[in-house]
C-alpha cells in the first residue's frame, strides 16, 4: 500500500525527474523519486555496515599489541635491509 505524500522540489530536481520520466526510465516522476529514496537507504545501510565493522576493527585492534615508533622504525630499517641485501642493491 502507498502512502500520499507531498514534497518539494528544486526546479533543477524536477527537470532531471521529468527528464527520466521522458526518456522512458521510469514511468512517472513518482517512481524516480521512490528508486531514488531506496537507493539512499542502500547507501545508508551500507555505510552503517562499513562504520560498524571499523568501529569493530578498531575495537579488535586496540585490544592487540602495540608496536612502539622506535621500534617500528628498526622493523622498517631492517626490511629494507633484507630487501635490499635480496636484490643486491647497494646503498
């Protein structure tokens, strides 16, 4: 069942809406803007979903070791090392 609504348009939006409706995408101005408030739910549902796994990243990351900056500088300086001690190069 379909609910009524009235809502207001830019006329820019409107022309756009109309224009879809005149190149047969859809088959009334009501239509694109019902796909077009279903499109902003996917989106918004899928950032909610993307936010809620980074939150739950974060969460699992924190709780894990740390790794100080000093110490992070030898790990690099010694990967580089072995890279290039690995392909010979010379510094």
């Amino acid at each position: 069942m379909g609910v009524k609504s009235s809502i207001s348009l830019s006329d820019q939006q409107a022309a756009f809406a109309r224009q879809l409706v005149e190149q047969g995408r859809y088959s009334s101005v009501s239509a694109v803007i019902q796909n077009s408030l279903d499109l902003l739910r996917q989106r918004t549902e899928a950032e909610e979903a993307e936010t809620a796994a980074l939150k739950a990243v974060l969460l699992a990351r924190s709780k894990g070791n740390f790794v100080s900056g000093a110490d992070m500088d030898g790990r690099i300086t010694a990967m580089i090392d072995r890279k290039r001690r690995t392909a010979r190069v010379d510094s």
